[in-house]
C-alpha cells in the first residue's frame, strides 16, 4: 500500500508511504486500522516561510524515542495498541 494523494494545500506525495498524519497543537497524532507488519516512522516540518500562507517542506525532524522502540524499525500486530513517546533532538534542513 502507498499514499495515492498528496497530503495538504501542497499536494505533497510521500513514495512507499502506507499513511500520513499530521500532528495536533498538543503535539498527539495517531495512525489508525494498518495492517500487521514492521513499520518505519519518519516525520518531516513544514514551513510557511515567506508568509503567504503556503507550507513546504522545511526538514527532517530527528527524534529520540524511549521505551526501547526504534523509529527505524518497529512492529505492530493484530489489535495492537502502540504507543511512540519522543523528543525533538533536532530538524534536519532539506
């Protein structure tokens, strides 16, 4: 499975990607009903910076994760609840 639509004003396609979200003001996101399988978690900034209300892509976004997960690798089985706590260590400008 891969995103078919682009995501957003943009249109902004990711390849190979299975979903996309976007985080809330509390800083929360959830992916819902995927399929069983090893998962990768990628997150990317987006920027208005000439202010005329336009996003595009700024960076990378690293991230530390705690409770022995890795974004590089984790997996998700049937009926599973995953929880994914980070924190920002920086942004990676593309």
């Amino acid at each position: 499975m891969t995103e078919t639509k682009g995501s957003g004003q943009s249109n902004i396609e990711f390849a190979n990607v299975v979903s996309s979200v976007t985080v809330d003001g509390s800083g929360q996101f959830q992916f819902s009903f995927v399929d069983e399988g090893k998962y990768e978690l990628h997150v990317f900034e987006f920027r208005d910076e000439d202010k005329y209300g336009e996003f595009t892509l700024y960076g990378k976004v690293q991230l530390g994760l705690t409770g022995g997960l890795s974004i590089d690798g984790f997996e998700v089985n049937a009926n599973a609840d995953v929880s994914l706590d980070s924190t920002v260590t920086g942004v990676l400008k593309l």
